[in-house]
C-alpha cells in the first residue's frame, strides 16, 4: 500500500534533450538507485508544470515529483 509523504528530497538527474531522467535520489540519508522509470506524466499545480515519476530501486515503488517553475523535487509517496 502506497504512503503519501510529500517530502523534500535531493535527486541525480540527466537532463538531455528536453528529458529528464532521474538516477538516484537520497531520502532520510539514504541515497536510493534508480533501477527503472515505470511511468512519466505532467500535471500543474497553479501555474507550475510538474513532472511526475513513478519509479523503483528493485525493492520498493516511489513516485517522485519535479517542480519546473521552483526547480524543487519531492518525494510524494513510497510502497
């Protein structure tokens, strides 16, 4: 069962080509490897395009969240 956590977090990306690609990002201390991008989409919040990801480290399932307009990321939840 996923848990909602709407944490900050600090995330490896590869910017390329007008995509983004998270590789790794470090929750609590612990930096987590990205193993696979399952799924991508786009919402808004307001006026800010937001990048959603959900992916996996080969244990668990995270979807991570990145802010285009205050280039901030953010954990929104974890199974």
């Amino acid at each position: 069962m996923a848990v909602e956590l709407n944490e900050h977090i600090s995330v490896g990306v590869i910017f390329s080509q007008g995509s983004v690609k998270p590789i790794w990002f470090s929750r609590q201390g612990r930096r987590i490897r990205i193993q696979e991008v399952a799924y991508m989409w786009k919402t808004r919040e307001g006026s800010a395009p937001i990048h959603h990801f959900s992916v996996t480290d080969g244990q668990g399932l995270y979807e991570i969240r990145f802010n285009t307009v205050s280039l901030t990321w953010k954990l929104g939840s974890a199974e």
